[in-house]
C-alpha cells in the first residue's frame, strides 16, 4: 500500500494518484478517448472536496471511476477503510460491492430506480439493506425528505410521476441516507430552486456530521464557495488546479 | 393337452371330449402358467410394484376378467377351494362363468363361503369376512397405474414410481381437498405400499382400503388388458395417502342396516326393490346370508383369535370411521 | 459465501466433435461448427454466486443464456462442465433421485413460458402447494398456510388462492411462479426472462416484489434477460454472452457505462 499522506501527516479517507481513463470506442474505428489523464489528489475524513471544471472536462468521468461504475486504465484510488486501506481501481468487484452498500455513496444527477416503488421506499431501501427495521427505515426516510422539503403528499407516491426538482430531492436523500463514509455527489442539487437546495445542503452537513469525506461536482460558483473545503478544477481530462475555498489559486 | 401334437384334425375335434378332456388342466398352457406365477412371485418380492407379464387370449373379452383368471389358474391345484365373487355377489353371470371355467378344467371344488375358500377371485371387493394365512383373494384390475389419475402417459409415470415421485398425487389430493373439503376419491383410493410404491387397490370401496394392511393373506392384483401383475404379501404395510391433518375415512351408512340381515357394520348398497322402494342391503351377499341365518355371527368367528383388525366394523369403531377424522379447513 | 460455483459450462447439441469448440463463438460469428454441424448452445461458461448476490446473463436470442439457465435449473444436462452447490457438491453429475431433491428443495426456477413453470388446470395455490409437497409436507393446514403466506409475500389476492391458475393474469402467474420458487427457501433462484410477455406497469412491480424477497432473503440469483434494463434494476454483477460464449463480465454499471466488448458496446449502443 502506498503511504501518501496529507499536510497533517495522517492517512487521508481518499487518496487518488495517477488516476487515467482512457475509453476505447469499438463503434467508431477503435477510436481511443481520453476521460481523465494522470489525476491525483487526496480527501481528508470530513473534508468537502469539489470538483469544477467545463462540460465535458471529465468530472464525472472522476466520479465514475471512484464508484468504479467506470473501470480506471491506470493508478490508484486508495480509499481508507479504518481497518486497512483498499485501491478502489484494481480490487475485486465483490469488495466494491459490498463498500457500496456501507462506505461508499454516490448521489448521480438523475434517479434510476424501479418504476412504480413510492418516493418513502425508495429512500429506506438502502438503509433497510444495511440492517435496518422496515419501520425504523421509514421513519429516517420521511424524516429526511421533509427536511427537503418534499410535500408529504408525495411521499407515498411513485418518483416517476414528479418534477425534476422532487426526483431530485427523492435521490438526494436516497444517497445520504445511510451515511456513507465517502460520498460522491454528482450535480445533486442542479434542478432544485434556491431555497430548496439551502435545504440540501443544511442537511448535507447536519446529517452527515463531520466524519463523511465528500467529493462533489457542483456547476454553482456559489455553492462550491459555500460548502467545499477545497476546489479542483479539470480541464480537458487534467487537474489544473486545487485550491482552498475563499482564497487564491495555489 | 397333452404333450403330444394331434396328429389330425378329428383329433383336435374329439366330439367326445368334454371337461379336462382336450385341454390342459386349468385350461392355461403349462408355459403361460408358469409364466404367470414368475411374475406373480417377482410382483410378491417387490410389494406393491407392477410387473409386466404375457397376458393370454382368453375366453371372455378383455375387460371381464382376464387377468384374475389366468392368475387364479395359474395358482389353483387339485386341492384348491375356489371361490369368485363379483362385486360382493357370487351369483352374477361373471362370477359363476368363471366358476364354470375353474370347474370344468381345473377339478377343483368350488364355494361361495369365504371361509371354505383357498383361492378367491373377486373384482370391486375384498369380502368381508377375515381372510387367513391359507387363503389368497386374486382382485381383477382395470386400472393398474394410480398415477394415471394424475397423467396420462404411462412413461413419465414409471419413472415417477422408479423415484418414488408422488409429489403430483399429492397435488392431486391438495386440490381435490380444496375443491370438497375432503379427499374426493371413491373407488381406487390410491395406497403407499411399504412406504415406497403408491398402488392402485383395483376398484374397491375406500372401506375395503385398511384391509390390505397388514392382513394374514396374500393379495395378487392382475390386469389382462394392461398384462400387469402386483401384490401385497403377508404383513405388509398399506397406507391410504391422506394429509396428517386429513385422515383417510371409509364410508359411512349413517343409521341404516342391511334390510336382510340387519348388519349395521358391513359395506352396504342401496338397491330398489321391486315394489320400487330404495333400501340398503349388505354388498356380500355371502356374508349376509350368514347374518341372516345367525345374526350374531362375527367378520372373525371362524378363527381362533379375535383381535385381527380387517377394515371398518370389526368392534374397534362401530361407525366405521378410521382415524380420527380430521378438521374442517 | 459462495453459493453455486459454475465452471465450465457446455451444451453442444448434435453428435460434436473436436473441432466444436475451437471453431465456433464470437470471433467467428457462429455457433454451429462447420465441420459435424453441431449447434454449441454455450461453452466454457464460468462464474460464481454468492448469498444474496444477484447475477445478471444478457446476450440475444441464441447467445447461450437459456441454455445456461436450463443447466443451473436441472432441466438440461451438460455437455461438460461442474456447477457446485454449496453443501451438495456437482449436482451436475448427481443421479436422478438426487437431482430431484436439489431441485425440489434448494432451487426455484421462474420460466419464461408459463407452461413450464405452472401446471394452469391445478388452482395457483395448489402450484405453490405442489413445492412444498415435493419437499414432504404432509399436513393440510400447515400448506395452506405457507401457501397463503407466500400469496401475501408475492402480493397475489390471497382470495385467488382457490381459483384455476388458467383464470390468473400474466402478471399474477408470473407471481404465482415466484412463489413457488422461493416456497422452500431455496438458495438458488434463476429467473428466466422475467418480464416478457408482461405489460410494462406489471413488469415493475413483478420486479420490485422480487427484488425486495431476494435481498430479504437473501438468496442467490441468475436472472437470465434479453432486456438491458431488467438486469440493470436487479443485478449486482452482469455477463454478457454471445455465440455461446461470455464476452465480459463485471459490475452492472461498470458494463453499461463503461463496455469494453465491442459487442457489449453495440449492445448499449442499441438500447432505445
């Protein structure tokens, strides 16, 4: 295991290096694409990293490949588990998985879930898998979903039935719900008016506490100012910069 | 006949002849019989279990009997008292057909007491008087395969019984519990024999069933049609499939009697009168006629011991019920 | 812990010869063998399942999907191959008897076609009812009442229970058949085409109650499908088979969104 470690000397929660993803497109002549090309940086316990960058720049591309929802060509993402430290690139599908149902959360920007299951069930599903009571699950979901604000109407009715803005909310506490150690979140709030999206992210913090390691792409200039810790910016598939919230580029 | 080919045709056409003379004894050929028995003692080792056999042509159409009687000549000896009962009644034309034919070519005494009979030929009944270790009751099957209530094909039902497969009968049982509350099977109640072939008992009433269990004689089943040949030896343990909580039951006559002898434990039908008027009367006529003469005569008086469970009504449950009922669902 | 470990898995049909194998798959566009004409449904098809893990098999029609779902469910036999199931050993090489009582007691099957999966002149409980009979229940009301359980569990009118499984909608028989595959709490399910033939409203929700029993459960499963998108809402790890063959296998996701087969990448590519 590689011993990289932040400016406190500590382990951090994730620490990516050397990150490709290179796409070959069969479809097209073999043609080769390039998603992200040598990244590296590290998020520490409770740190809020985001990640800026224009369309198309790779961002989630980064985060697919965090989640191994894309399969990295090169490097490392080593993602401390509190008792021994796992590459998310190389190791078996089988610890991914099972990650996936505990540390790792990933929030993406559109809700896919099986038609017809009400927005409450939707929400307690993961946390019903981890161990949780029928009602108990519930009773967090609903607790949530107010939080953002969701009309209690809804919360017994199908997701595909509702605006963007609630099927995003639906999704957004889906992904928070079982508190995940590192969580992913890709443009969770791009369809939510203002003063829901406040919501969001109030709840962001207060649910999670300080522990969750977050790395986010966010489009709003002010949100990232908000809410991150640090900033990365890609363009073109690179890192191009990483600077702290409110200050200067480094 | 004898061992020697006729040499012409007058003495194939002896107008002389009659009885024994021209045939074999006991009609069957010397190979047919021992044919038979081959089977009959293959089918005695594997209780429960059919085994195929060359059924013969015989004298009456398929259907009528066919295999009861070439497995009953095929036991039968100079010494042998026959007895042939069809559904409980030994006058029938069937019943003193067979009879005849067992008389007149096999030399045997023949009867309608049970008690008196080594060998007997019944179809739909097993009498209702306690047979004994000397005794055989050769039944004539129409249906050999239980299973075939179930499917049709014979094929997949042999391997069913090679796997001791049944769980489609019990389907079968599932439902028809479903559908009436209770078991819906009169006649060939299917019976687990040894715990491992399910058999077809021929059509005898459900009453008869719990007399296959452990009885002191040898049951032989034969079908001519089919060419199939089973058996429950001595001792042997018959189960009527049945839900633990749904106990097989035998019929039951409410408060009738017999209106000939009065017997209120006997397997009764309604028969009408010629004055046009339904009344119930013992199905053996034999026994009834027992019963008649001496009201007090029991299924067990000709033996010693008198504690042989044989069906229903031999003092344990009067009301002819087995088990303990079952529940309403 | 793993529960069913396939390795190996071959179905030829026709006389076969050693030119079978190495003359058919992917890379010859071709499943039958142009030296004894031999059709090589599926070949060399290995993975494994564990509690509680659902694996998805897509690929076309003739891919060799069916074919290997016919194996695990003991329908077919294999041309070579071992599939271990925990505690039992190869059961493709157990005798019949024994078959028999792996499949009546440690695998539920839901068929594509209704025919093979219910007997429609039975009632749909006497369908459940017929599981748990295999199986040696022997008491009427304790079947009645696992039988009426299971009813609620895959949301079939309990008050149907009685009625012709012919008189069943596709959606309930599909049910029915769910229920009787988890009637003795197997450890291995294998759908078969789950959805087809379903409404698209009826499909969701056959999915959802199925999802919901499995992870309760905590059962393995094969869902073999043609359609992406049934595998992608219940697999965990999906293979994807052509001419018999798997091109690739990996994380449902990683395979949608990032195929590396160029024939997995057409097949996303075709999605509407």
């Amino acid at each position: 295991m590689s011993t990289s470690t932040n400016s406190d000397g500590e382990q951090p929660r994730l620490a990516v290096t050397d990150l490709s993803k290179r796409f070959q497109m069969h479809v097209v002549d073999g043609r080769e694409v390039v998603g992200l090309d040598s990244v590296e940086f590290d998020v520490a316990a409770g740190e809020f990293l985001a990640v800026v960058g224009e369309s198309g720049s790779g961002k989630s591309s980064l985060l697919k490949c965090l989640h191994r929802t894309y399969e990295p060509t090169d490097g490392t993402i080593e993602y401390d588990t509190g008792d021994s430290v796992v590459d998310l690139a190389t190791c078996n599908e089988r610890t991914i998985l099972s990650l996936r149902g505990t540390d790792v959360g990933y929030v993406s920007q559109f809700l896919r879930e099986i038609p017809r299951v009400p927005a409450v069930d939707v929400v307690a599903r993961p946390l019903r898998e981890s161990g949780s009571s029928p009602e108990q699950a519930r009773e967090t979901a609903r607790g949530l979903l107010e939080r953002l604000q969701l009309p209690r109407e809804l919360f017994d009715a199908y997701p595909a039935t509702f605006s963007g803005g609630e099927r995003q909310r639906v999704n957004f506490a889906r992904g928070i719900a079982p508190r995940p150690r590192l969580l992913l979140l890709d443009e969770p709030t791009s369809a939510l008016d203002p003063e829901t999206r406040e919501h969001a992210l109030k709840l962001l913090r207060d649910y999670l506490g300080d522990d969750t390691a977050v790395v986010g792409v966010f489009h709003n200039h002010d949100v990232v100012e908000r809410v991150a810790d640090r900033v990365l910016t890609i363009d073109d598939a690179r890192v191009v910069d990483v600077r702290p919230t409110g200050g200067e580029s480094t | 006949m004898t061992d020697a080919e006729p040499e012409s045709l007058e003495e194939l056409h002896d107008p002389s002849s009659e009885g024994l003379e021209g045939y074999n004894y006991a009609y069957l050929d010397e190979h047919t019989k021992r044919e038979v028995r081959r089977a009959t003692l293959k089918a005695i080792s594997i209780p429960g279990h059919q085994v195929p056999y060359a059924s013969r042509a015989m004298p009456l159409a398929r259907g009528w009997g066919t295999g009861g009687i070439q497995a009953s000549l095929s036991l039968l000896g100079p010494d042998d008292v026959f007895k042939v009962i069809d559904q409980g009644s030994d006058a029938s034309v069937n019943a003193a057909n067979i009879r005849r034919l067992a008389e007149t070519t096999a030399d045997i005494e023949t009867t309608t007491d049970t008690t008196a009979a080594s060998v007997i030929q019944t179809r739909h009944r097993i009498p209702e008087e306690v047979l004994t270790d000397d005794q055989i009751l050769v039944l004539q099957v129409p249906v050999t395969d239980a299973l075939r209530r179930v499917d049709g094909s014979d094929d997949r039902n042999r391997t069913r019984h090679a796997h001791a497969d049944y769980s489609k009968m019990w389907v079968a049982l599932y439902e028809s519990v479903v559908q009436w509350g209770e078991v819906d099977i009169g006649a060939r109640y299917p019976v687990m024999v040894e715990g491992r072939y399910l058999m077809d008992p021929s059509p005898i009433p459900r009453w008869d069933v719990p007399k296959l269990h452990d009885a002191d004689n040898l049951f032989v089943f034969a079908a001519g049609r089919e060419a199939r040949i089973y058996a429950i030896p001595p001792h042997t343990d018959v189960e009527p499939l049945a839900f633990e909580d749904r106990s097989f039951r035998v019929e039951h006559f409410d408060e009738e009697a017999c209106d000939a002898c009065g017997s209120t434990d006997t397997f009764l039908t309604e028969v009408e009168g010629e004055d046009g008027e339904r009344r119930f009367a013992c199905n053996d006529t034999s026994f009834c006629e027992k019963r008649q003469r001496n009201s007090d005569c029991a299924k067990d008086d000709h033996l010693e011991r008198s504690d042989i469970a044989w069906g229903p009504g031999t003092g344990i449950d009067p009301n002819g019920f087995v088990g303990d009922g079952g529940e309403d669902i | 812990m793993t529960f069913l470990d396939a390795d190996g898995l071959t179905k030829v049909y026709g006389e076969g010869c050693s030119a079978c194998l190495a003359t058919t798959g992917p890379e010859y566009d071709r499943n039958r063998c142009p030296e004894c004409d031999s059709v090589v449904a599926c070949a060399d098809v290995s993975f494994e399942v564990r509690d509680g893990e659902v694996l998805g098999i897509v690929g076309e029609s003739g891919s060799g999907k069916s074919s290997v779902a016919e194996i695990l469910a003991l329908d077919a036999d294999a041309t070579a191959g071992t599939a271990t199931i925990r505690g039992h050993g190869d059961v493709l090489d157990a005798d019949y008897q024994r078959r028999r009582e792996i499949r009546d007691e440690h695998l539920g099957m839901v068929h594509q076609h209704v025919h093979d999966g219910l007997n429609l002149s039975f009632t749909g409980g006497g369908n459940v009812a017929e599981k748990l009979l295999s199986a040696g229940w022997r008491h009427y009301g304790d079947i009645r009442s696992r039988v009426r359980g299971l009813f609620e569990e895959t949301e079939v009118p309990v008050d149907r229970m009685d009625d012709s499984a012919e008189t069943y909608s596709g959606g309930m028989q599909r049910r029915v058949q769910i229920a009787k595959a988890i009637a003795n709490d197997p450890g291995l399910v294998v759908l078969d085409e789950p959805t087809t033939g379903l409404d698209v409203s009826v499909q969701a929700r056959v999915l959802d109650t199925f999802r919901r029993l499995q992870r309760e459960q905590d059962v393995a499963t094969v869902v073999v499908s043609h359609d992406l998108s049934v595998v992608r809402l219940l697999a965990d790890r999906v293979l994807v088979m052509r001419q018999g063959r798997i091109v690739e296998a990996g994380l449902t996701d990683r395979v949608m969104e990032d195929p590396h087969h160029e024939y997995t990448q057409t097949l996303i590519n075709s999605i509407i």
